[in-house]
C-alpha cells in the first residue's frame, strides 16, 4: 500500500510535500523543470527526476541561465 504523504505535489509552481530537495524552478507554460545542479554526483539523479515528473521535461541550466531564471520567476533561495 502506498502512502499519498510520500508524493510531491505542485501547488502554485512550487513543490511541497517530499520529493525534490534541491532548488528548482517549475516552467508550467512551457513544462520544463530547471533544476540547479552544482556537482557531477547531484547531476546523475536526473534520470530520477525524470521518472518522478514524466510530464516535464529537466534541464540543469548553467550559472548565468540560473540567475536569469531566477529574476524571472521571483525564485528566492
């Protein structure tokens, strides 16, 4: 039996509840989840990131994309 606590969910463009642990911004417009990875070890549980959200497509943007994203959708850290 599974336990609904244990899922993530996505409530006004932020997750909440489990699941991601590392700073993310949610595109919903255009469904790609930015993901900001600062080492070669985080960056290989993308394939876990896919699995947890079939629906978006991941990408890990670089140091000035990151800042960019970040003025953008007011993402505070």
């Amino acid at each position: 039996m599974t336990n609904k606590r244990n899922y993530p969910r996505l409530r006004n463009g932020k997750l909440e509840g489990g699941g991601l642990f590392l700073p993310h911004i949610f595109d919903e417009e255009n469904k790609v989840l930015w993901i900001r990875v600062t080492s070669s070890i985080t960056a290989m549980a993308m394939p876990r990131f896919r699995e947890m959200f079939p629906n978006y497509e991941c990408k890990i943007p670089n140091k000035e994309t990151w800042e960019r994203l970040k003025k953008k959708y007011n993402y505070k850290e």
